[in-house]
C-alpha cells in the first residue's frame, strides 16, 4: 500500500473529529468522557493517526493536551472538511426530497426566546406531502454581536437572526428584521439612580460597566457603550448581565422588552445619557448559494419576512430568558 493512501486511509471523519474534540476540551481525559471512550484507546488512536501521517501532533513534555503547529493545521483543515462532508451530505438530503437534512440556526443573544420557540413549534407542526413533519433537523446555536454573522459567514450556521448591522459579502443575502430600542440602567442603589439627567459620558466613565463578551472568534470583536478607562464587568449572556444590573454590580443598556418589568416594578431604573435615544437595526440573513433555498430555509426566510414574527422576536421576552 502507497504512503498516500495509508495517509488517506487515516484521515477519517472519525479521526478528524477526534482531534476537534480533544482540542475543544483541553485533555484528552476529558475527550475520552465525552466519547465515552478509555483514555489509553484514545491515545491509541493518537498514535497511530501520527504514525500514519508521520508527523508529531501533540506536545508530550505538556501535562495538557496541547498541540503542536502540525497539529493545529490538522485542527483547522480537519474542521473544514467536518464541515464540508455536512454541507455535502445535506445538499444531496435537499436535491433528493427538497427539504434539508439539517438547518442551524444563529441566534443573537437579544433575539426573544419565547419568540423563537413559537416559530419552532410552527415549524415542527407543518405538513410535508405526505402528511409528514418535515425530516429537517434543527440546531440552534445563541451568539453575541458579530459572533451571529461569524457563524453564516463561515459555514457554521445557514440561517442568521438578529446580525447587529448590515453586513457585507457576495453570498450572503440580508433583509431588515426590525428596530431594537436600548435603555441604560442601573439598580436603585447605584450611585447613578440618583444623579440628574441626562448622564454624561464623565459620569457613567467613573462606574463599571457591566458588557457582553462578543462570541465572534475569527472576526474582530464589537464593543458596544464602553467608555475610554471604564472598569468593565464582563459576562457571557444578556441574561446574566441583567442579572449584574438588578445586584448594582454595574450600569449598562439593555433592549427594553427585556428590562421592561423590572422598570415598572423599581428594581430597575432607567436613565437618559448623553447619546440620547439609543436604537439598533437588527437583521436576518443566510447564505446565497445562487440556487433556490431549500424548503426548510425557505419556510423559515418567509416567516421572518412577516411584520408581526419581526416585532414578536424583538419585543416578547417576557415569562422566558435563557
């Protein structure tokens, strides 16, 4: 047997996934729980995928499972084409029924859930020819600003809603989903509750700011409302930074749908600022392929086109926040 084909032979979807999960978890303890494998049969496997392609991919003198810079190019390419069989074997699913095998769906994180499930629920309600839900698996993934655009731009989602901006790129098609409105807020005992309005950016600068971590982890991150030298308080979630403003740990902006109760029944207070009305054009797009949609895409596309499904994404964030 040829060299190349050895090489071929071990790279398998398997392998390749194998080397994803180890890097994404750090240990290879920890990636053999996951695959509820044996640690010493997934070293193993390391071994002998190395000695396949000749090549050293992890460090042994670490105690981690830290790779080397072959390793890391394996990592890279291997996600690729992880990705590239998926896309693969959903446009045969499309070609042969019309429907997609899966359809992930990117969510920002100021998209309303309870919103979200409603359209899901539609979705799984609907009819095929044959009396049949649609076989279209959905998978959900929540980002933060430009993370959501991240994952269409780069393959990992086929649908986006809630891009923050307009965003630009030949194959990627973006309509208008709505305006969100922003309130600043701080809890009743912060120092700001109490000052005059409108704040101005001196006085918001001396507290901490509670902000979101933008998911984006190819792109150049966004930063929204931090002031040059603020002290900042960084979370995951915008439920966790409410959860930050109703404890006084911090002051910062919300979409007003989601701090809107709070408002009303004084664990919140809202302040005008210096910026005024503050507004945020969200948007829905997916990937422009230069072939029709496939009926699951296309289902989805023609809700989010409907003025009352844009306003209940943006506004219905009462009684559910994940």
């Amino acid at each position: 047997m040829s060299p190349s084909h050895v090489k071929r032979r071990a790279l398998t979807p398997e392998a390749l996934s194998m080397m994803d999960t180890i890097a994404r978890t750090g240990s290879f303890a920890a990636a053999a729980r996951e695959m509820g494998r044996v640690p010493s049969a997934l070293t193993y496997s390391v071994r002998q995928l190395e000695d396949a392609l000749d090549v050293l991919l992890f460090d042994r003198s670490s105690r981690q499972a830290v790779m080397t810079s072959a390793g890391q190019e394996l990592l890279i390419e291997g996600r690729r084409l992880l990705q590239e069989l998926d896309a693969v074997a959903n446009r045969v699913r499309r070609i042969a029924t019309g429907w997609e095998s899966e359809l992930t769906i990117a969510v920002d994180d100021a998209i309303a859930r309870r919103a979200l499930f409603d359209l899901m629920e539609s979705f799984y309600a609907e009819k095929t020819d044959n009396g049949a839900p649609p076989p279209t698996r959905l998978k959900l993934r929540v980002e933060v600003l430009a993370g959501t655009w991240e994952a269409l731009l780069h393959g990992q989602a086929d649908l986006a809603i809630g891009v923050p901006a307009q965003m630009q790129s030949s194959n990627i098609h973006c309509e208008l989903g709505g305006e969100l409105e922003f309130a600043f807020c701080v809890a009743p005992h912060h120092p700001l509750a109490g000052l005059p309005e409108p704040l101005t950016t001196s006085q918001i600068a001396e507290h901490r700011i509670i902000a979101v971590a933008d998911s984006a982890r190819l792109l150049a991150p966004l930063t929204v409302g931090v002031l040059p030298g603020q002290d900042v308080l960084t979370v995951p979630s915008l439920a966790t930074k409410l959860e930050a403003l109703l404890r006084g740990l911090g002051c910062g902006s919300l979409p007003v749908p989601m701090v809107r109760r709070h408002i009303e029944a004084g664990r919140l207070v809202r302040k005008t600022t210096y910026e005024g009305r503050r507004t945020g054009l969200m948007h829905y797009a997916w990937r422009d392929t230069g072939q029709a949609p496939g009926k699951a895409l296309a289902w989805w596309i023609a809700k989010l086109r409907g003025p009352a499904t844009q306003q209940a994404l943006l506004e219905q964030h009462e009684g559910l926040l994940l």
